[in-house]
C-alpha cells in the first residue's frame, strides 16, 4: 500500500471515529432530553388534572368527562384513577405507534416513566391518578434529529475528508516525483532535479535524492570517460584517428576466430616513401598534413566507393592497413588502382618526393597479422622496386581454402538453401557465474548453409553476401523461425539469436518481427536477440525502434561485439540493453595483457552500473576464463568451455 493510501486510511479511520463519536454524544443526548421531557409533561399533567379533580371526587362521571377531555386533547398513552382499595376506577389507554423504524426505537428506547399523583376532598384522601405520557412524538423528534444529524455529519465527513485526500496529496506529491526519479535512475536515466518542496522533511529526502541522482551520474560519466580514454589510446593512432597497429592487430586476431566473420579477403599494405625527407626538408607539420590527406582519400575510397566493412589503420610512420574482408579479386583490383593513382596524383601536388605504393596480398582465416604483413610487404617491395609500373602489386595465396567465389555463385547458394531449406542450427552454451542465474540453459544460435552436394558454410562467409545481394532479411527471418522452433522443442532452453543492421533497419522486416513476436508471446520469453555495436551507433534510432518493440513481447537484448567500434559508449543509456557481449579482440590474449584487463574491468564496472550483465566471448584457455573471472564478468562464451555443437 502506497503512503498516501496509508494517510487517507489512518484519516478515515480518525474521521469515522470522530464523527461517529460525536454523532452518537449528540444522539444520546437528544434522547436524555426527551426522555426527560416526557417525565415532566406526564408529571405536569398529574398534577394539573389532580387539582383539577379534587372538587368532584363524589362525581364519578364528572371526572371520567374530564379526564377524556384531557386524554384526547394531550399527548398519553396512559391515564389510570384508582381508589384507595386498588380498584381501577376510570382507565384511559392508547396504543400509538410511532413512526420510525422498529430497528431505530430497539436501539434507541426512550424511557417514559408513569407519573402519580394523590387526589383528596379535604382531609380525607379519596384516589390515586397516574399519568403516562405517549412517546411516538418524541420517537418521531428523535428520529428527525438522527436523520438530519446523520445526513449533515456525512456531508462534512465526506467534505473533510475529500479536503484531507487533495491536501495529503499535495503535500505527498513530491514522494511521486521522488518515487519516478528513483524508478528512472533504475533504468539507467537521470532526469533533471525534483523541485525542492515546501515541507522541511519532504525537503531534505528531495535534496538527498537529486545529489544521489547528480553523483551516480558522476560517476557514470566518469566511467564512461576512462573507458573511452582507455580504448582511444590503447587502439587509436593520435594523428589520423585511425586504429593503430595494436587495433588492426586485434581486429586480424577477430576474423580468425569469430566464424560469424568473412573468412577469406585482401590485406593492403600502403607506403608513404619520402615522408622522412619531407619532415626533413618542410617540417613536420608539412609531414602530418601529408599524413591527414592520406587517411582523407584511402577512407573515402574505402568506406564509400569500396565497402564499408574495410577496416583502416596507421600501422608505422609512413605505413598504413587496409583489411578488406570478404572482398574477391573483382572488387579490390579496379578501386586499389584508382586508390594508388589518386594518392599519387593529389600527394604529388603536395609534395614531390611523397610515392605511395601498395602491395595487397589475399588472407585467410588461418594467417594471422604478421604472416599478412610479411606477405603484404613482399607484395609493397615488388611494387616499390618497379620504375615505370602500376605502383601497386598483388600477391596471391595459393590454397584450397583462399578460393573466392563469385557474386552469381553465392547469390545461387544462398537462394538454393533458403528455397530448400538447407540451413543447420547449431549452438554454443553460454555459461553464467553467478549462483542465481547457474541453472540457466542459454545457448547462442550459430547459422550454417549446405548446397547439394553436403557442403556447409559458415555465417561469416555467406552473410556478407547476403547482406549485398540483399538476402539477410530471409535469412534472418528463417534463422529466427529455426530458433523458434527449437525453444518450442525444448521448454527449457533459451537461444540468443544475432540480428544483422540490414535487418535492424529494414521497416518490412521490423513489421515481420513484430507480427512474429505477437503470435509466439510465450515462446519468445526465452529468446534474446543480439545487436551488433557498429550497426547499433550507425542507425540509432532504428536501433531504439526495433529494442522497443522487442521489449513489448518481453525479448531480452544483447550488443554483440561490444568495444570493437571507436564511437562513444554512451549509446548504452538509450538503447538500455540486457546485456554486453565484449568482443573477442578484447580477450584473445587478455592474460597477457595488462592493458585489455584494464579495458575489460572499465566495461564490466560501465555495464553493472547501468544494470547489465556481461558475457565475455572467445574464452578459449583456462588461464582466460580465470582472468575474465576475476576481472568480475557474469557469464562465458568460448571453445575452452564447449565448442558449438549442431543439431
């Protein structure tokens, strides 16, 4: 029961007891008094009539004449004249019912006493008169009185206590304030200040709130601060704002172990030759304008005329890298041309003795950065030692595994498994620490496609192409129906099922969901749906928009990849999701290093801030699933643990 309930039903149970005490005071007085009316008219009229009769007690007529004339002009119920032997003489009786309720006159009796009076001639007594006085009259006053007194006390009870219920809650209003500021810091808000109120107590509870309010804020934003402090020195080149070699190092080692990620693709290795000489000869400012045009032209290439999922950093001095998965041969060696003749063309203009030269070598999911670098860079060396060629050479590697297909070839696999159905789900446990949530049987879902002749593929190899051949909704859609199906096959088991931003984006796709949460409300109760951060900043509001409607039908929501993008954290407070998945860049090698620790704790402190709990992916050695540990995550997700397991 709320607070004011409590006051208003203390007031009621004080009003009602007032009232009704001072209404029965005023009841039983009223019936005091009557009854002592009807004591005194009866005694009056003994005495009146006595008198009355004493000259002709010889006359028997003569005063039954005038005790009828008496008792049917007064208000009695009784007359009785007695001789002195007991004899009745002359009896006078009526049976007037009063006009009240039974129920009134049992609870309220009123006391009408007989009254006696001795009648003489001379000396000599001669009867005895008694007088009983009707009492319908007085019940009908009395009722009067109760009825009005009822009427005019309920009105001012009634009126009393409507003034009581405006006035406590006016004066309880700020504890509603109090209490929706106290629900919104809860769900990661924090509004402006209550408006301090008038009543002293209220005031100071108030003024403690706003400055709880202000210093959780703090240090939230503090947080916030570090963590994106730590993540910008730690991954960031000062100069360009590119990832430095770390970041790319990082980014390398995720498409290596995430199968959700492209597993073939190009990685170009870009040279500034002459930048020393320039810094020499014009200073370095002269160099760093050098540098900053570079990073303007190979990200607009990249992120724009090539596609957006290259990633590009500052690896050395006058060294850049440009890692392009997912892409074939058609895609990078037209615009990795025109790349190089434009840096020349514009950094000629700049400076003559600025030459880039790019050596671009193919990768696949075994080769980690160093095998990339060192082959890119044989790749940079033959190109650099060519004095009338292209300034840019590939190096192929050769292997079964590095073979790219077509456009057409996917667009025909892709489309083949969703018309057949040629689609496995398979799934890896999430594993939670804490004893309240042990118990729980989350998996994540991981997509798999076949063709006909038994062959499978991976999530990060055919949703890239689905995403540009504009297939990732269908295959959403069918990756969520298959989930689907699978917590209706096992009532204990919940899935976390990843979402591309294409799809996040997508108003069809959205009207799909939101249809598809309506007709399986129970089911989806255990399934969570995974977000990932890129698409989540790129497409805020679109974000916002499917998260709502995942909250309607009680779907929990994850980030996925958490930490991986450069932008502001700060997203978080609107998008309010269930979880954070800390990407695996952040957790390869976190025994080791001191500084993804760091990192790491600043998420997790971040996140259990704004109620969230935190799951660190690609736990693949005891040692790190012991750091993680430590480092106080609430769930683990990792080969080390269970590798993913199909169906």
């Amino acid at each position: 029961m709320t607070l004011s309930r409590q006051f208003i039903t203390l007031l009621v149970i004080m009003f009602f007891l007032v009232f009704s005490g001072n209404y029965w005071s005023v009841l039983s007085n009223t019936r005091e008094y009557l009854s002592l009316q009807l004591q005194s008219h009866a005694q009056d009229a003994a005495t009146s009539l006595g008198l009355s009769l004493t000259p002709y007690t010889d006359s028997v007529s003569i005063m039954e004449s005038m005790i009828s004339a008496i008792f049917d002009s007064g208000n009695y119920s009784d007359i009785r004249l007695i001789d002195l032997d007991g004899n009745l003489v002359i009896n006078r009786h009526n049976d007037i019912l009063a006009n009240v309720p039974d129920w009134f006159s049992d609870m309220m009796p009123l006391m009408t006493p007989e009254s006696e009076t001795l009648i003489t001639s001379g000396w000599q007594q001669k009867f005895h008169l008694f007088v009983k006085s009707d009492p319908s009259y007085a019940y009908s006053d009395l009722w009067e009185t109760a009825s009005d007194g009822f009427i005019w006390s309920s009105g001012a009870f009634v009126m009393a206590l409507l003034c009581t219920i405006l006035f406590v809650r006016l004066l309880l209003r700020p504890l509603h304030s109090l209490e929706e500021h106290a629900v919104r810091i809860c769900n990661r808000d924090f509004p402006d200040p209550i408006n301090v109120p008038r009543t002293r107590e209220l005031a100071r509870v108030v003024n403690a709130i706003n400055l709880m309010s202000l210093k959780v804020k703090a240090m939230l934003d503090n947080l916030y601060e570090t963590a994106e402090k730590l993540r910008s020195e730690l991954n960031t080149d000062m100069l360009t704002g590119l990832l430095n070699r770390r970041g790319m190092s990082a980014v390398v080692h995720r498409y290596q172990t995430d199968n959700t990620l492209p597993s073939l693709g190009y990685f170009a290795l870009i040279n500034l030759s002459g930048l020393e000489e320039l810094n020499l000869s014009k200073g370095y400012s002269e160099g760093d304008g050098a540098l900053s045009l570079s990073t303007e032209i190979i990200e607009h290439t990249c992120k724009i005329e090539l596609f957006p999922e290259s990633v590009f950093a500052r690896i050395g001095g006058s060294d850049f890298g440009l890692l392009m998965p997912g892409a074939d041969s058609e895609m990078v060696s037209d615009r990795i041309a025109d790349l190089c003749h434009e840096l020349n063309s514009r950094l000629g203009r700049y400076a003559e003795c600025l030459v880039a030269h790019i050596g671009i070598a193919k990768y696949s999911r075994k080769m980690d950065f160093g095998e990339l670098c060192k082959l890119a860079d044989g790749a940079l060396g033959k190109a650099q030692s060519e004095i009338s060629g292209d300034r840019f050479c590939f190096t192929d590697l050769e292997s079964d595994d590095s073979k790219n297909r077509g456009k057409q070839e996917w667009c025909d696999l892709i489309q083949g498994a969703l018309e057949n159905d040629f689609m496995i789900l398979s799934t890896q446990q999430i594993l939670f620490k804490d004893k309240q949530d042990e118990s729980r049987n989350l998996f994540e879902a991981c997509a798999k496609i076949t063709n006909d002749n038994g062959n499978s593929f991976s999530a990060g190899d055919f949703i890239f192409w689905a995403e540009r051949l504009n297939l990732i909704e269908q295959l959403d859609q069918r990756i969520i129906t298959l989930s689907l199906i699978r917590l209706e096959q096992d009532k204990t088991m919940e899935l976390s099922v990843n979402i591309s931003e294409l799809s996040m984006c997508s108003t069809s796709f959205l009207e799909w969901f939101e249809k598809t949460m309506q007709n399986n409300q129970n089911t989806v109760l255990r399934l969570i749906l995974e977000l990932p951060e890129k698409g989540v900043i790129t497409y805020l509001d679109k974000a916002q928009q499917f998260v709502k409607i995942a909250k309607k039908y009680g779907v929990e929501v994850a980030i996925d990849r958490f930490g991986v993008s450069r932008s502001s954290i700060d997203y978080l407070r609107q998008i309010k999701p269930d979880y954070i998945k800390i990407d695996g860049s952040y957790i390869h090698d976190i025994e080791n290093d001191r500084e993804d620790q760091i990192m790491l704790k600043a998420y997790v402190d971040i996140a259990h801030g704004l109620d969230m709990k935190v799951i660190a992916t690609f736990i693949e050695t005891e040692t790190a699933y012991r750091v993680v540990c430590k480092l106080g995550v609430d769930a683990v997700q990792g080969l080390f643990l269970n590798p993913p397991s199909g169906t």
